[in-house]
C-alpha cells in the first residue's frame, strides 16, 4: 500500500481507503464516488430501540393513561417507572417525536417557490422569454431657489430568464414613448414571446369603456409578442422589474445628484451598460430571441386587424366571477377569489379561463370557454 501511495503521489490512508471500499470487489465494479465527511448518523443520537421504546409509551398513554397526558413528561415518568436503561431527557423525548411526526400541534409546511413564469408553462419550463415592464414615478430634480423643479419618469425593462435590462429616463412616460422605446430595445435585442405589465392606462389602454386595446398591446400583437398583463394588486407577478426598479434607484438616483435630465440619463445609460456586462452570461444562456422583422412598420402594425392572443392575470371574487376587457364573467362559482388566467384568443375569437395555484403550477385546468368578438374598428392615433 505504501509503493502504491507513492506512485500516485496520495497518503497511505487514501490508499487504505480505496481499499476498503473496493472490500475485495473487482476495480470496475468497486464504488469510489466521493462522500459527504463524517459520519452518517451523529454518535450521540439516540438509538433507534429506544426512540421506539419512547414511541410505544407515547402509544401506551395516549390509549390507557387515566390522566389522558400523553406528552414528553409523561413518556419520560413511564420511562422512568420501567427502569428504562439510559432513558432520554424529556427535551430529547420532544425531538425524536418530532422527527417522526406524532406531535399534536401542527406547524405551517413552507413549500418551494413555483418557478419563475409558473403561470405560463412555456415560460416556467425555460422555452420562451418575457420582457417585463414598469415604470418609476415620483423623481424631481432641482427644487432650489434658481432652478424650478423637473418632474423626472423612468422606464423600465428587464428580462425574467436572461436579466436584460434597459432604462429610459423621460419627463414624462406617455404609451407613444414606451412603444418607441421597446422597438428600439426589440431591434438591438430581438423579440421575446411574451411582454409583461401591469395594469396602468399606459400599457393597457383606456378603462372607461370595454375592448380596449391600446397601443402597446397592439404594438405586441403586430410583431407576434404576446402581451401579459399582471394582476391588479398582486404580489410576485411583477417581483423582477420591481427589484430592478429598486437597483436602479439605489445606483443612479440615488447615489448622485442630478442637475438635469441629460444628466440622469447619461447616469443611466453607463448604469444599463454596466449591468448588461455583468450578466452577459446569463444573458447569453436565455432562451433565443426572434429576429425583428425588417419590414416592419409601427403605422401599419398599429392599423393591423387584431389577431394573436392576450393574456390576462386576474383574482375572481366570492362568486367566482372576474372581470376581463371590461366584461365580468362568471368563471367557477367554485373557484372564489382565486388566480385565474384568462387566454384571449383572438383568432379563435374566444376566452379561455385556466385556474392557477401557487402550490400546484403544474396544474392549470381549464375552467370555462366563452365566445368572444374583437373590436374591428381602426385605431386612432
């Protein structure tokens, strides 16, 4: 053993160690595969009899105690009784029922988060990409006696799977400037499946009447991007962009000060290139991009008769019903105030509802298929 240590430059021990494992086995069909250190079962926990013997008596008292006591100082006075050799502490009795699961109380089960996009297969399984959409208000600068204040907006994007990002500071951000800011991003960076926001007039259109399709949603359905529009009121649909938003704040607003918006979007734009650099990994690992379409035309796609699909994320209330383009549907009076996600398919001209459950994302049934007609009508600019 000790040539062989020396001829593979290992110590002695290692060499016993082989061949103890191999324990007179051929070479091949020995197991070598490293192991996790130490020791399988800790030394000092309690044998496996006497963890049954304190589970018999658990047993014993819960059926015949006169008291009707049942619990770890119970066990342990029984123990006691029957001159139980090593008997365990009454804090060690509390453990070994609780690794095996016969406490009274009840604990609440922390499940596993659902994968990112859980609630499009597709995007859950890491064979489509999402752009998500938002927008940081409330910035000013100025606010000195010499300089009046500057209302300051900011758009934000970023990818859920890849992280790429982008930033458009504006005084104001109206749906005209979010288109052209997403075309200039989809034409550096190619199209993603599925684009993400929140319910804001910007990105969804008007609310005062029903079948309103804005502008951005009909930029996405002119260039085959699907559009998904987050539950109002929701946490986790939107978690991406909003740690974005915080990052950006954090590391461009924040963190200087700004005398304009040239400034802060100079600021920005180092920030965007930056951060782009730092996950040119991940970035590269997404899933593909299609390539925008070179004869695209935003009067055109915008004039275009509505076709694709459209998503919405919604809550039913105590009735199950939900409310989707302006129209409450009764959905499943069994499925109150519960996540649904309602698939418009506009050329199929229909809606159809899946249910949605965090602690089952693999599970999305369908709940009800209603007929619905799109608006025909012209947009107008």
């Amino acid at each position: 053993m000790r040539s062989v240590a020396r001829r593979f430059h290992v110590s002695l021990c290692t060499v016993q160690r082989w061949v103890t494992r191999a324990n007179g086995q051929r070479v091949d069909r020995a197991d070598f595969a490293d192991r996790p250190a130490g020791c399988g079962v800790s030394s000092r926990r309690t044998p496996s009899n006497l963890e049954q013997q304190v589970l018999a008596a658990r047993i014993d008292l819960k059926s015949n105690s006169d008291l009707g006591e049942y619990g770890a100082v119970a066990i342990h006075a029984r123990l006691a009784e029957l001159d139980v050799k090593d008997a365990p502490s009454v804090r060690t009795i509390n453990r070994i029922l609780a690794r095996h699961g016969v406490l009274d109380a009840s604990r609440r089960v922390r499940r596993p988060a659902p994968p990112p996009g859980w609630y499009l297969p597709d995007l859950a399984a890491g064979r489509s990409e999402l752009d998500s959409f938002d927008i940081v208000e409330g910035l000013v600068i100025g606010r000195t006696a010499t300089m009046p204040p500057v209302d300051i907006e900011v758009l934000n994007v970023v990818s859920l799977h890849g992280g790429l990002s982008g930033s458009w500071p504006s005084g104001v951000i109206t749906a005209k400037f979010t288109v052209e800011s997403a075309v200039s991003h989809w034409r550096m960076f190619g199209l993603p499946a599925y684009a993400q926001f929140d319910n804001d007039t910007v990105f969804q259109g008007p609310h005062h009447w029903p079948d309103a399709f804005g502008r951005i949603t009909r930029l996405c359905l002119s260039l085959g991007v699907i559009p998904v529009f987050a539950p109002p009121r929701e946490t986790g649909f939107q978690a991406a962009i909003e740690n974005y938003n915080g990052r950006w704040q954090a590391k461009v607003w924040a963190r200087f000060k700004h005398d304009s918006l040239a400034a802060v979007t100079e600021r920005s734009d180092r920030y965007v290139a930056a951060a782009r650099l730092r996950s040119a990994v991940r970035i590269e690992s997404a899933p593909s991009r299609r390539k925008f379409p070179a004869d695209w035309r935003l009067s055109r796609g915008l004039q275009a008769p509505l076709a694709g699909r459209v998503v919405f994320l919604r809550r039913t209330n105590q009735q199950g019903q939900a409310t989707v383009l302006g129209h409450d549907f009764a959905v499943d009076p069994l499925w109150p105030g519960r996540l649904i996600r309602a698939d418009v398919d506009l050329d199929a001209q229909e809606i159809r509802f899946h249910a949605l459950r965090r602690r089952e994302p693999a599970r999305q049934r369908l709940l009800l298929t209603v007929p619905y007609t799109p608006p025909k009508k012209a947009f107008k600019e």
